[in-house]
C-alpha cells in the first residue's frame, strides 16, 4: 500500500510504504507499534468510559436512587445507543483530521461523563432524565473505536493487521471488564478522603455499610487526561485523503452488509453481554438466600472475551479469519442454547453453571471479534477497509443498547430472560450460514 502523500505539517507523516518491505523494517515498524500502544492505552480508558454505567446502575437502587428494573436496564442500555451512533460518525474521522488530532481530542473528551457521572451518584434526589443524559454522554467512549482501529489499519502491512488489530481490540476492550473489577473495591474505602464529599449509605440485607461511589470515576480522570496529551504529543498520522463523499462508496458493497452482520454476532454479543451481565445476575438469581454480588462475577465475561480476541487475532492470520469465525459462531450458537438451562433457576446451586456457559459465549465472541476484523482488511482495499471497520464497528455497538433494552422487556413481560437466548441463538446460526457460504468454504467468492 503506497499512501498519498498530499498532506503536510506536524500531525503528518511524510510518506507511508507499510507493504514496502525495506520501508516497513528501516522506518515502519517502530512507528507503527508505538501508535499501536499509545492509542490502544487511549482505547482502553474509551472502553472504561463507556462501560462504568454498567458498574454503577448495580448499585443506586441500594444507595437511595428509586429506580425500576425497566429503568436500570435503560440506563445500562443508553451508552450502547450512543456509543453505535458516534461510532458512524467517527468510521469518517481519521481520513478527514488524522490520527493525531482524532485519537487527542477524541480521549480528553471522556472526562467530560466521568465528571458528569461523579458529581450525579452523590446525591439519590438527581432527576432520572439526567441519569439518562449522562449514560448517553458516556456513549462518548464507544464512538472512539470507530476511529481509532481504521487508523491502526493503516499502519500496518495486510499481513499483521490481524495480530495488530487482534491486540488493540483486545487490550481495549479489556476496559470493560477493568471497570467493573475495579468498581466495587474503589469505592469501598475513602481513597480521596473528604475531597469529593461524604459516602452513601449502601444498604442490602437489611444492613447499612458506607461506600464512595464517585471513587469509581475520579480515578479514571487523571489517566484519561495524561493519555490524551501523549495521544497528542506522540502520534502522527497516515497522509491517507478521502472526503465524506468519496467514503460512502463502502455502502454499494454487499461485503459490507455480510461483514456488518457478522460483527454484530461476535462484537454485538460481546458488548451487549457485558452491558447486561450485572444486571442479568442481579434479576435471575439475586432472589435467593446468599444472593451472589453482580459485580464479584459480571467482570469475569469481559475479561474471558478480550483475552480471546487478543489470542485470535495472531490465530487468523495464520490459518484465516473465515475459518476462525465459523468456529466462533457455531460456539456461540452452542452456548446460546446451552443458557436456555440455566435462566429460570430453582436453586441457587445453578448458579455456577450459568456463569461458566456465559464465560463461554464471551469466549467464542471475542474470539470472533478478532478473526472478523481479519477479514475485512482481506475483503477490501486498505481505505475502504478502514471505513468497512470503522461501520461494523458501529453498527455492533448498538449491542449494549440492543440487548439490555430488550433483555429488559422480555425479563419484564415474561418474568425470565429466555426468549432473548432462543433468538440470539436464531441470529448466530443464520451468520454461521453468511460466512460459510462467501467466505470458508471452499469456492467460496471472497475466501479470508
């Protein structure tokens, strides 16, 4: 890939050969991994960001906050309708402004929810339609996905965009489950003293403990804040040109919808999963005696799917992203079903193997997660590659608003969250279908 070099000034890179072998090991590679890490770190904290509601709507109703089941769920669900909303927006971003500028900017405004949501969870009396307000601000963090992996694309040869990718989606969406390991021992001591105020009475059991709450976005704050200005003192962008116009040419490709389908199995799942996970746990099994905590469990799932997509991405590029991702949908159609037995508990006993059947469809989603980001660099030419990640990407993060919303009014019409499995399981063996046909078997019209 020779990229065009019409762009001058700091934030560009004179020229860019990745494919050029000479290129890539004298000037490439060094540049290449150090954006890789600089803007996987920034990715990171985007995905804390964007999943800190998930960590938090747990515990409001047992601080004072008079919330239904339909209106936590609702909270959990908005960042995952924001954050698939910003992410069309910011799929066009990188080949307009650069990596520098996008990466920078993007970042230091994910203080803007952290602080939102620091100063709301102090006081139970703050209105639900600011409650709603800030979880949508905090869709802020997953709209940066959609920029920042199309510009690690252009980085690196075809031939490592699987382990490049595989890596910075991988660590990255290890914020997920970071925030939600994090949370509930931040907040059980007062780490910032008096600075931010008192702590809530948290009551469960009929027992009252103090916690601090608004420790579990202060100290996220400084480390977004620090990464942003490295992101901008350190990063440089690809001299890549397209405008808006030039970009839409994605959307006449039919691998563009096939692809956006596929990752909205493996990502969909993923986000969607670790959105609802807490509150999943809370509403299936929190009725019986010695009621397992959500958050001692739910970070469980994220961690399991990063690790995955870490480990699939260096796997894809070696035997094929097609054949990893079938293996990756049939496991999830696998472990939809196997759900199925464990969602309307009569025994808290259950307990345990509905927890390791979830850590196995975290498992097979990020691992699909990884071998469908693969394919699409095998799929298409590098900018529109770029712009393909950049869509898919947004359209799975429309998981978390997606699963929980309708998790939510299945568990509030039927009493069981079963119905939503039986359909998940549905849509997985329909893309098991999709990406045998055009993409692992054998003929198939783009094998990947």
């Amino acid at each position: 890939m020779t990229v065009a070099v019409s762009r001058t000034g700091a934030d560009w890179l004179a020229r860019w050969q990745p494919e050029d072998e000479t290129f890539w090991e004298t000037t490439g590679k060094p540049v290449a991994w150090r954006t890789l890490w600089i803007t996987t770190a920034n990715l990171t904290m985007a995905f804390v960001t964007w999943f800190v509601v998930s960590a938090l709507v747990v515990r409001l109703p047992n601080v004072g906050f008079d919330l239904s089941t339909g209106q936590l769920f609702w909270l959990a669900a908005v960042p995952g309708l924001a954050g698939g909303t910003l992410r069309i927006l910011h799929t066009f971003l990188t080949p307009l402004f650069g990596t520098r500028k996008v990466v920078s900017i993007s970042s230091l405004s994910l203080i803007i929810p952290l602080v939102g949501w620091m100063l709301a969870v102090g006081n139970p009396g703050t209105p639900y339609w600011v409650l709603l307000a800030l979880a949508f601000l905090a869709g802020l963090g997953g709209g940066n996905f959609s920029s920042f992996m199309p510009s690690t694309s252009l980085f690196f040869p075809k031939r490592l965009q699987g382990t490049a990718l595989g890596l910075q989606a991988g660590i990255g969406n290890f914020g997920v489950s970071l925030v939600q390991f994090v949370t509930p021992w931040i907040i059980g001591f007062a780490a910032f003293g008096s600075l931010l105020g008192g702590p809530q009475g948290f009551t469960k059991d009929g027992k009252t403990s103090d916690i601090w709450l608004q420790n579990a976005l202060l100290v996220w704050i400084p480390i977004v804040a620090a990464l942003a200005v490295a992101a901008w003192f350190w990063l440089r962008s690809v001299p890549v040109r397209a405008n808006l116009r030039e970009q839409l040419d994605i959307f006449k490709d039919k691998h563009t919808w096939l692809m956006t389908s596929l990752y909205l199995m493996t990502f969909g799942s993923f986000s969607g999963l670790a959105a609802a996970f807490p509150l999943l746990i809370r509403e299936v099994y929190g009725g019986f005696d010695n009621a397992p905590d959500p958050l001692r469990f739910a970070f469980l799932g994220p961690l399991v799917g990063s690790a995955a997509r870490a480990a699939a991405g260096p796997l894809s590029d070696r035997v094929g992203g097609a054949r990893v991702t079938q293996v990756s949908g049939i496991g999830l159609v696998a472990s939809a079903v196997g759900l199925l037995f464990f969602l309307q508990p009569t025994s808290r006993d259950q307990f345990t193997g509905f927890v390791l059947v979830m850590l196995a469809l975290f498992f097979f989603a990020g691992t699909g997660n990884a071998s469908t980001f693969k394919q699409m660099p095998m799929i298409f030419p590098p900018r529109q590659a770029g712009g393909v990640i950049g869509w898919t990407a947004a359209i799975a993060a429309y998981g978390p608003f997606i699963f929980s919303s309708i998790i939510g009014a299945v568990i509030g019409s039927t009493g069981a969250p079963t119905g939503f499995f039986i359909g998940l399981a549905v849509f997985c063996a329909l893309n098991v279908c999709i990406n045998w046909w055009f993409y692992a078997r054998k003929g198939a019209e783009k094998p990947c």
